[in-house]
C-alpha cells in the first residue's frame, strides 16, 4: 500500500514517527512534509497529498499540523478526497466506516505520537463500511 503524508512545522516530529512507524510495517510512504520546524505555510505541503490521493498515486493520505483544521480545510479542497480531522482512534474508525475518509488529518498540539500513531493504524485497518453510508457518501462531491 503507498500512502502520502504531509506536514507543517508542528507535526514534523510526528511525521518522522509516523513515517518511521509505516515503514516497518512495509508500507511505502511519500513524505510531502517539511522536515524542518521553521514555520512554513501548510497548504504548501498539503496539497500535494491531497493530489496524490485525488489521482489515485497514493492509496491514503495522513497530514498533519498544529490544530488539523488548516490540513483538513485544505485537503478538503479537492475533488475525490475525504479528509476527516480526528483526534481520538473512535473517531477515526468511525470516519473510516461512515464517511470513507481517505485522509486522516492529525492535530499534532492536541494528540500525543502515540495516539498519533494509534489513529494511523486504526485508519488503515478499518474498512469502509457502505450499506447505508454509500449513499451519503455519494452525495459529497459538489460537481
């Protein structure tokens, strides 16, 4: 599975962890984020991700910054993408199943990497559910 993940200055030392975490795992990831924590605009390392994810280049999407919500809003942009802002693994699994989230935005200053990490795993081991959420989900896009 190949996966994008992106990042501002306040989730490079999650995105290491992360990273570091999926490789061993055997994941491929593709690392979008700086890997600095001199302050840089997050759209600048989010959209890529977002693109990866929209055309099909990566399977999942993880981004990260200070709060989530600038990730989130920004990835959310794209067509073809659902980015779900998660801070707990419950969350998360419900974004999964519910909504089909294929990128999970993390809020670096409000999560530990442990959970960071936690959320991960939990987003790429639960599965969507369809049924009843199909429906909803298809009626997302504003095209």
């Amino acid at each position: 599975m190949k996966l994008s993940i992106g990042n501002d200055h306040a989730g490079t030392d999650y995105k290491f962890a992360i990273q570091k975490h999926l490789e061993k795992k055997g994941y491929h990831v593709i690392n979008h984020g700086t890997n600095t924590t001199e302050s840089v605009d997050y759209p600048d390392f989010i959209h890529p991700v977002a693109n990866d994810v929209a055309s099909k280049q990566a399977d999942f999407g993880i981004i990260i910054c200070g709060s989530g919500n600038g990730a989130n809003m920004t990835a959310n942009k794209h067509q073809a993408v659902r980015s779900a802002l998660c801070w707990t693994a419950e969350i998360t699994a419900l974004a999964r199943q519910h909504n089909d989230a294929n990128i999970l935005s993390i809020p670096a200053r409000f999560t530990s990497v442990q959970q960071a990490i936690n959320m991960v795993d939990t987003f790429l081991e639960t599965p969507f559910e369809g049924g009843r959420h199909q429906n909803r989900v298809a009626k997302i896009p504003n095209s």
